[in-house]
C-alpha cells in the first residue's frame, strides 16, 4: 500500500488513515463486532508509524466507529463514522501538541529559573504536595494542578508572549478530544504524571540553575512522550 504523506494542504496523516480504515469497514473488509488487525499490522500495511495508527484509532472511536477496548483491542462497532470522523480538523493531534510543548517550556524553564520569585518557588512546591496527594483520587483535578504547575513556570518568565504561548498549547490539549482520550486510556493502564520529574524541575529554579532546569524539563515531557509512544492498543 502506497505511503500517505501528508502536506499544509491535505488533512492530517492520521484523518487520512482514519477515512482508509472507514472506507475498509463500509466495504466489509472489517465487520461490525470484529476486532481490527493489530496495531503494528495496521502501520505495516499503511507503511506510517504506530502513534499515527493510534491516533486515527482515537478519532474512530471518537466519532463511534470503534471501542478500543484496554487489554483486548480495537473493536469495529458501526460500519460508518458518524458524523464525518466528528473530529475538529483544525485542532493538532496529541504528538504535535506534546512535540511543540518540547520546544517551548525547556526554553521557559531555563528563563524562568533566572526571574522566579522565592513565593512562586513555595507556590510550585504547594501544587506539587496537592498532586502527589490527589493523583490516585481524582484525575481531573490533577489535569487542572498539572497546567497551573506549568503555567506558573511559564508566568515566571516575565515575558508575556511566552507565557500566553504555552497557555495556548495547553488549551489546546484541553480542547482536542483525541489528546483528552489518549491520556484517559494511557491512564487506565496504570501510568500517572511523573511527580519526580516537578521536583527536578523545582529545584533548578530554585538554585538558580538554567541548564538543569531547562534538561529537567525537557527530560519530563519526552518521559510523556515516550509514555504515549510506548503505549499499545492491543495491551
């Protein structure tokens, strides 16, 4: 099967995999109540990679195609999407949000380790007691803590731009149904925020010391890209 590329002018790779598979099913190639092909057959068979595949599985299930199912599959569950994908084309996937965010907090971070007040520094401290204490009880207000942790961090640059830079990602996640259902299965499998992570990061600001704080953060989000990587439907 030819490789899907895709450009600024045609729909994401992922919504493009999405619609094959749509079309697959409309001809019977998958029948309602059947378990896709795994994972990895799936991104042989596209020739695109396994977190491509997984998002346009999220967008399935999204727009009711499919139930993915944690430990079981991916499970065809009516023979068309409805309504068209239900997926807001113009938002980006969740790698693309994770991926930006990679390039823009290391660089808050090391800035805002040079600007932050000693009271932030207490601040972040208190958000990362609260998390710790509610990750286990109530995961929506540990989503909440997590973005006023790293809005903070981006408040503690004193550059305005920055700061409303990385407020925007963050809404972005917020608002993208596939990064909100990405992280609801990736949590189902046991992973949570990785709280040692925070205190790297709080420690290097508080010592004042750019670089760490800058590798810290940059070690944090790729340990949730790796999380997000690593993690398969078919588990």
């Amino acid at each position: 099967m030819a490789t899907l590329l895709s450009t600024g002018s045609e729909k994401r790779l992922y919504l493009q995999i999405a619609e094959k598979i749509v079309l697959l099913i409309g001809q019977g190639e998958y029948p309602v109540g059947s378990r896709l092909p795994a994972e990895r057959k799936l991104a042989e068979n596209f020739e695109v990679s396994r977190p491509t595949i997984r998002e346009a599985m999220i967008a399935l299930e999204v727009s009711g195609t499919v139930e993915i199912r944690p430990g079981s599959g991916v499970y065809v569950i009516a023979k068309e999407a409805s309504p068209a994908l239900n997926v807001d084309e113009s938002l980006p996937g969740p790698f693309e949000i994770l991926e930006a965010r990679l390039h823009f907090e290391p660089e808050a971070a090391a800035l805002a380790s040079q600007r932050i007040s000693h009271q932030e520094i207490f601040e972040l401290r208190q958000l990362q007691k609260k998390m710790q204490k509610l990750e286990a009880e109530d995961l929506s207000a540990t989503h909440d803590l997590d973005f006023r942790f790293h809005e903070m961090i981006a408040i503690a640059t004193r550059n305005t731009s920055i700061h409303q830079a990385i407020s925007w990602l963050w809404a972005l996640r917020r608002q993208s149904q596939l990064s909100t259902t990405l992280d609801r299965l990736i949590r189902t499998r046991g992973a949570t925020p990785i709280m040692d992570d925070h205190l790297k990061i709080i420690d290097a600001m508080q010592n004042r010391d750019a670089p760490s704080a800058k590798r810290a953060m940059q070690q944090h989000i790729q340990r949730v890209i790796n999380e997000f990587s690593q993690y398969s439907l078919d588990e």
